[in-house]
C-alpha cells in the first residue's frame, strides 16, 4: 500500500505553478469525441483522472498522442460500445462519455460512475436533461442504456446548479436538431472553457458563464486546437497552504479572478497576500481572525476547498465555522484532524472549529480527494511524522503534488507501507 510521509513544520518558499484544471480536463477529453477530426488539448493535468479517462478513449478505439501536457486525439476510428464498469468506476468524471456518445451516436452504454464517497451523488440531472431532449434510459442493474431516434432541442429546468449536469447536457444538445435553452446553470469557470471548447469545434454556444445556456444545434463539429483554463482548486489549495508554512511561496499560473470567494476570506482573516495578474505570493502570519464560511455555488466558497480551508481554520484565533450545503459527506477529515490536535465538533452539516491548536503527526487516511488535501495541509504544519492512507485519492487531483511541494522545502514523499 502506498503512502504520504511527510515530516512537518518547515518552512516553504519558492515558486508553485499551478497546472490545467481537473474539473475542466475531464469533460474537455470526452467531448473531443464528438468532433470528426483531430483535435489538440493543451495544458491537460498529469492526474489520474485524466489517465483513467484516456484508457477510456482507447478502449473505444481513440489513438491518442501524448506530448508533456499535451493530447492529440483522433476519434475518426472511434467504436461505440458499451463502457464496463472496470472503467468508469475508477472516477465520477466517465458520466461525461453519456452525453458525449448520445450527443455524436444517439446512444451510449455503460456502467454508472465512481469517484469520491462524499455523499449520494445521482445522476438524475443528466438523466432527466437527456430524456427532455428525447433520449429514452434504461436501467440494467448498474449499467445505463441510453438512446434515443433523434435528438430535439428543448427548454431544461435544473432543479440544482449542477456543473456535471450542465456540461452533460450540453454535451448532448450540441448536435441535436433545433435550440436548447438550460435554466439555472452553473456559472463554474470549467463550463465556459468546456463552452469555448465546442464553440472552436463548430457549435452554437451563448450563455456560459450565466444561469442561461443557449445551444443552437449544428450538424458537425470539427477539431480545434484548445488550451485548458489553470486550475483554480488547486491554486487555492497551496495558497492555504501557503498561509500556514509559507514565506514569499508564489502561487504562478493562476487567474485571481476564480478565487475571489477564497481571497476574500482569507483577506478578512488576515492573510498576507500580494496579488498579481497571474500570481499570488503568500506568507504566514502569526495570528489569524477566525471567519465563518459556507459552500455554495460558484461564484461562492467552493466545496472543493472547503476541507482544505477546515486546516486553516485551525489556526484562527477563536470559534469559526464551515456550513457545508452541496454534499451530505464532506467532513471525512474531520477526526484525523481531531486526531492530530485539531478541536472541531460536527452538528448536521455545519462544524464548528475552535482555535488556535497545535498539530502533531499521526497516521491519517484519505477518505476523498478534497479530504486528502486537507490533511497534506495539516501534515506540513504539524510537528512530527504523518503519514497519510490511501494516497491515491490526492493523486486524482494534484499533478506532481510531491515534486511540486519538494522544490518549495517540504519534506514529502511517496512510500510503501504495510
């Protein structure tokens, strides 16, 4: 079994730069699909998300071209069959083949997602946005069969914001014949470089970035060249990571503007932070305000940082709170960091944090992606060893957390343990 060892408290300063955007790369490799020639993706994250999507482009008979962060893929040989469930359960992400293969095909197969266990996490959205567009789904034990003679434009109300079921949706509506109209949207960042992606490939989208899609149909996309937007989860992970061990650590590749939510409340704690056009530089502080946050919707605090933001909380001096709104299961860091000395306390959905405590090392687990950061936050601040479980959660989602981490002074390494 492979683990995190990190040996804690130092200082870290130097350069970071952040790669492609996770939740942006893995809708982007999908829908290449849809496109008849080739098409170029750069500045793709070095994850295992994204590795685990490309074996799905191979399986199916993609050839695909790698070169550093670059793919080059060229669907004209692609075979429409069903995805098993070997594949799309190693991450959540694989709902995007539904709309991209009934979007191109009129009909997709396969099994439903994996991911991270952070609560219920259906797919009814997508489902629903697809049957609205004429598609009909059939469920077969865990595998989805979903078709449909022809694809019509149509009116979709989101009952939730939901980035996934925005993307898949119009990942679906692309191609089909007439104007599809999606209500309440999310206005993530990734869905409007999703959006530009298909737009360079010949679609008809407006909207994107605001609670109306509009996707006028085409009958054909073609490749394009795209570059994928920098990861704003990532950015905002090592600038808190920044704010507990850092000393003039530059975030580089960054686009401020994603992290507004995050920047405020680490501004109204008292972080020191010197903002740039494409960079923030970060230096602890000594004492930090305590604050209260809750999750929401972009452009609001996101839940992705939300268990990262849980260790820095623990510095604050007083009481703070988290009150977590879009997933029922998002407080699995929450006793290993009781554990190393943290002092946090759960009622339903919101926790409160009382600080400032002293961390130390100890075994921990990564129940999830998000949790795992939040616990490499508390192993570099804690004195001590710790070692973290179940490291392949973190490296889902964080290119070359190790090596980045190493060349800014952390002592951090991948290794086998019994």
């Amino acid at each position: 079994m492979k683990a995190l060892e990190i040996i804690g408290n130092r200082e870290l300063t130097g350069t970071l730069t952040i790669a492609g955007a996770k939740n942006s790369a893995v809708a982007l490799i999908p829908a290449a699909i849809l496109a008849d020639d080739l098409v170029t993706i750069y500045n793709i994250p070095d994850i295992a998300d994204t590795k685990a999507l490309c074996d799905i482009l191979t399986y199916l008979g993609v050839k695909i071209k790698k070169d550093k962060e670059t793919l080059i893929l060229d669907p004209k040989n692609i075979n429409n069959k069903k995805i098993d469930e070997r594949l799309s359960k190693k991450l959540r992400a694989s709902y995007y083949f539904m709309g991209a293969l009934l979007g191109k095909y009129k009909r997709v197969q396969m099994y439903f997602p994996g991911g991270c266990s952070i609560g219920l996490r259906p797919i009814n959205l997508h489902l629903k946005g697809f049957e609205a567009l004429g598609a009909t789904v059939t469920q077969e034990g865990n595998c989805y069969i979903v078709e449909a003679e022809k694809l019509k434009g149509a009116d979709i109300y989101l009952d939730f914001a939901s980035v996934g079921a925005t993307i898949n949706i119009m990942l679906a509506a692309v191609k089909a014949t007439g104007k599809t109209i999606i209500d309440n949207a999310a206005k993530e960042p990734e869905i409007v470089n999703v959006a530009t992606f298909l737009n360079n490939m010949g679609a008809k989208i407006t909207g994107a970035g605001t609670s109306t899609i509009i996707i006028d149909g085409v009958d054909s996309l073609h490749g394009c060249f795209h570059e994928v937007i920098p990861d704003r989860i990532e950015a905002g992970t090592y600038l808190i990571i920044g704010a507990l061990c850092g000393k003039n650590l530059k975030i580089k590749n960054v686009i401020p503007e994603h992290l507004e939510a995050l920047i405020s409340k680490m501004s109204e704690m008292g972080v020191d932070m010197q903002i740039g056009q494409d960079y923030i530089e970060v230096t602890k502080k000594e004492k930090y305000k305590p604050v209260n946050i809750k999750t929401l919707t972009y452009p609001g605090f996101p839940t992705d940082l939300q268990q990262p933001f849980m260790t820095l909380l623990t510095q604050c001096l007083g009481k703070s709170t988290i009150e977590e709104t879009i997933w029922e299961n998002r407080f699995m860091q929450v006793p290993y960091l009781n554990n190393m000395g943290a002092k946090i306390e759960i009622v339903g959905q919101k926790a409160c944090i009382n600080g400032p405590t002293l961390l130390t090392g100890c075994e921990v687990e990564a129940t999830d992606l998000r949790a795992g950061a939040s616990l490499v936050a508390a192993g570099l601040l804690a004195s001590g060893k710790t070692i973290i479980k179940n490291v392949e959660h973190i490296l889902r989602g964080y290119e070359q957390i190790v090596e980045k981490l190493t060349n800014v002074g952390a002592k951090i390494e991948i290794k086998e343990i019994d």
